[in-house]
C-alpha cells in the first residue's frame, strides 16, 4: 500500500490489496460500491453521463460472472489520485462472494477538473 492511500470501512482487505496492485502507482482512495437506497449496484463517479445506447455499440454492458459460476460478488471503487490531489483514473474490483476471486471489472481515466464530486460518486 502507498502511505497516502485510503480504504474505506467495509472494503474486504483482499479487494482492496488487489485494487491497490491493479492501479498505477499512484496513491488511491479506495471505497466500497453499494446502492444507498436499495443495497443494489448504482452508477459510479461520472459512468452515467456516458450509460447510453449509442455507447453499447463498441462495449454493450453486461452482467460479470465468476470462473467458478458466481454472479454475486462485493463491490469497491479506487479512485487513483495525482500529484494535486484530482482524480486520474477510477477502477472498479469485484470480489466474488462464493470463492473470494478479485478482479477489475472497468477502469476509465478521468481528464477533465474538478474531480472532488467524484469521489462521493460510488
């Protein structure tokens, strides 16, 4: 881990270990992903503005699955931060619930500021 990240309370250590070796080095703030309202997934950092139709045609969204045929998995988010503090890139991991697997199910970088509002986003 990078002396400036930060994981959030209820992110499993093995996601967050596994986000923070899937980043680039940068120092991250790792938080976990869970709908407020209804304890299901959500949007996440600014993905809504680009969820729509005319998007799906190079990378049409799917449901993620497990190697071991899971589909319920724990959700983080790590917001990789620069040197000013903005956030370059955001990384999605998945846990699965059944046999503990992590892996990055979307990434995207960020090039536009502020990114503050971001990071509330997950």
């Amino acid at each position: 881990m990078h002396a400036d990240d930060q994981v959030g309370e209820g992110v499993p250590a093995e996601l967050a270990t596994f986000l923070r070796e899937a980043v680039d080095g940068r120092p991250v703030k790792i938080a976990p992903s869970v709908c407020r309202g209804c304890g299901g997934r959500a949007f996440i950092a600014d993905s809504e503005e680009y969820w729509n139709e005319e998007s799906w045609e190079d990378d049409e969204p799917g449901a993620a699955g497990c190697p071991c045929g899971s589909e319920e998995f724990e959700a983080a988010v790590a917001f990789s931060l620069g040197g000013d503090g903005s956030v370059r890139w955001v990384t999605v991991g998945l846990r699965c619930t059944e046999d503990g697997f992590c892996g990055v199910y979307a990434d995207w970088k960020i090039d536009y500021s502020p990114t503050d509002h971001l990071l509330t986003m997950v």
